[in-house]
C-alpha cells in the first residue's frame, strides 16, 4: 500500500547560505511572510500617492494630479516589482536576505514620506532617495547572486552594474534646476532605461521565476490597492458624515463603490493566469501591464473620495469632472484586464462585453448618477463572465 506523498519540511534558517536559482516547479511554493510584510509597507506609499492624487483633483488641479500620479506610482511600482520577481526566482531564506530587504522596505517608507514633497512642491528629491536605497539594497542581492549562481554570473553582473548607472541617473537629474524644461524629457529617458534594463540584463541567461508563485504576489498586491481603495473611500464617507450631509446619498454612493471594488477583484481572478507565462520574456511583459492594473486601482479611491466631497459640495470641481474620477480608473483597469487576463485566452466572445462596457462606464459622468451606474455596468459584466466561464466549463464537460 503506497504511502501518501509529505509535505517538504522547511529548511532551518541560518545566516548565510549560497543564493542559487529555485526551481521553477517547485512544489508547495507560497508567499513568505517576509513578502507580505514588504507589500504592506508598500501600501503606504500607495496610499500616499492616492491621497495627494484624491487632494489635487478635489482643488480642481487637474493637470497637476495626473500629470504627477504617473510618475509617482513608477517608482512605488517599479521597485516593487523588482523585488517581486527576484524573490520569486531567488529566495535562500537566510538572515542577510532578510536584512537586505528590510533595508529595501525602508527605503519604501522613504518614497511613502516623499510623496507630498512631491506633490506640494515638486520636489521628487526624498522620493529619489528613497528610491536609490531600494535599488541599491537591489545590487548587494545581485551580486550575491553573481558569487553563487555561476550559469546566471553574467545576467547578475549586468543587473549589477545597470542599477548602479541609473541610480546614478536619478540622482543627476535632481541637479537639474526647477522648472527646466528638460525635466520632464529626464524622467522618461531614465524610466525609459530602467524598463529596458532586465531585457539587456538577460541577454546571456534568462532569469527564470515560478509561475504560480508570481501570479499569486501580484494577485495579493491587487487585493491590497483595491483593499486600500475601500479605505479611502470608507474614510471619505465617515468625513461626510461628520459634516452632516444626507445619509441616503452617502450610503448610494458607498454601496457604489463596494460593488465597483467587488465586481474588479471578481474580474481580475475570475481566470487562472499562472500558465499564460509561456516564457520568461512574456512574463516579464506580463508583468509590465500589471502597473495600469495597479495604479488604476489605487486612483479609484481618490476618485470614489472625489464623488463624496463633491456630493458633499467640499470639492472644486463640477459634476463631469468629479464623475471622471472614478470613470478613468475603472475603464482603464477593465481593459488593462482584458489585455492581460482574457486576450491570451482568444476569447472573441468577452472582448466586446469588456470594451463595451469600458466605453460605457466613460460614459457615465455624463448622467446624474456616474458611480452608481458604473457600478451596475461593472456587476452585468461580471454577470456576462460567469455565464460565459460557466457555459465554457459545461461544454468541455459535455454537460
């Protein structure tokens, strides 16, 4: 009689041990406490972000909010997933791993006590530094990397000495002075390189993570903005309260927004996406989309905080633009979904429903009701995708 296969015992932790590549199959492979507490830190900054971005709009500073809330959220995004799939292809579990990321989740805190410098001022110096102490946290696993991982030597030391260069970059840039036109021109051209960097870096061996372990950091992430959208808008609510405005009108709008935040956490995990990593370049690819999933949800708080204050008359702006607050974040996260989640399926069948009710939803701050009718538009879509998935699943059972 066979006996059932155990579960692997985890090692025993020691100080140092060789960082060698884990497998990509790797069986029973989960997020790590360590990987939890960084994305929590993470959210600070999100949050941050997503405050000013909420501010910005409610004064009516349109250009402002979204002509910085981009370039923000790049460095809370990038450094997160640098980290994010290191850990995933590389994790020895061992105390100097562990410091080594304690110190990248302090430079986190860093950019989050940046962010209104940033806003305010325009001054993107603390950001910066924080961001430089992330990435060269980055460089010390690197090089570790380099000294154990001899088939992945090369790939490690241009990771290495690439970081460096661009950290060197960042810090160049702020000696631009203020209001110079080529600021703007300066930010994209290093942001530019720091997203060809890991093609250019792995040229001589691809570094290669696990699927499943991947999706499920970046699926937990999503749980978390959108969890922190929820945050902003429940505090937003509270605020109205306080100032004594009607409570059916807060509560609509509240219900609104549950369902929005809802029916997108339905949407993005309604399929499995761990196969769709067919290769190391596709998934890095994968993994760039993920930043339009990201940072639209975190906007969709400041947007849904924007609807309160202006129901509440605390905002500066009229009707249309308060509707467009929650509008673009939501339409640019369905079809960042559709992109990422629903197109590799070749699925002609859910495309329109998506795109359709994308275009729908930008719709809607030009009705009475913009949230409430984007979050009905949101719930038939999720309606249309369980008939959809269900009727799949019967039709490949025979059933």
């Amino acid at each position: 009689m066979s006996q059932p296969a155990s579960h692997p015992r985890a090692p025993s932790r020691t100080w140092y041990r060789p960082m060698v590549a884990r497998p990509s199959d790797e069986p029973y492979r989960r997020v790590t406490p360590l990987e939890l507490l960084f994305d929590l830190c993470f959210m600070a900054a999100v949050r941050q972000a997503a405050d000013r971005l909420h501010h910005d709009l409610g004064e009516a500073d349109i250009g402002h909010g979204i002509g910085l809330y981009p370039a923000v959220f790049f460095a809370i995004w990038w450094a997160w997933m640098n980290f994010t799939t290191f850990a995933s292809a590389y994790d020895p579990e061992d105390d100097v791993y562990r410091l080594t990321t304690l110190v990248q989740i302090a430079g986190a805190l860093v950019i989050a006590g940046g962010v209104p410098r940033a806003f305010d001022h325009g001054d993107f110096s603390v950001i910066t530094y924080g961001y430089v102490i992330m990435r060269l946290a980055m460089v010390g696993q690197w090089l570790r990397v380099a000294h154990s991982d001899l088939e992945r030597r090369a790939t490690a030391l241009r990771y290495a000495v690439g970081i460096i260069v661009l950290q060197a970059a960042w810090i160049a840039r702020l000696a631009l002075p203020d209001g110079w036109p080529w600021l703007l021109p300066g930010f994209l051209a290093v942001a530019v390189a720091e997203l060809l960097l890991p093609f250019w870096a792995r040229r001589p061996a691809p570094i290669i993570w696990h699927p499943r372990h991947i999706t499920e950091r970046y699926g937990l992430f999503t749980i978390i903005v959108l969890g922190e959208s929820v945050l902003a808008a429940s505090l937003a609510v509270q605020t109205a309260f306080d100032r004594g405005t009607k409570a059916s009108t807060l509560l609509s709008i509240a219900g609104a927004g549950v369902v929005i935040v809802f029916a997108m956490w339905w949407l993005y995990f309604d399929r499995p996406v761990e196969h769709l990593a067919t290769s190391p370049r596709v998934a890095l690819l994968w993994g760039y989309g993920q930043y339009l999933i990201f940072a639209s949800a975190a906007a969709l708080g400041a947007g849904l905080a924007v609807d309160v204050d202006y129901q509440t008359g605390a905002a500066h702006l009229g009707r249309v633009a308060a509707g467009y607050a929650v509008a673009a974040p939501v339409a640019i996260y369905l079809i960042a979904v559709w992109t990422l989640h629903i197109r590799p399926y070749e699925q002609l069948k859910m495309t329109v429903p998506y795109w359709a009710t994308a275009a729908l939803v930008l719709l809607t701050p030009l009705t009475p009701a913009p949230s409430r009718l984007a979050a009905l538009l949101l719930a038939a879509l999720v309606a249309t995708t369980v008939i959809a998935t269900r009727r799949g699943m019967g039709a490949a059972t025979g059933h």
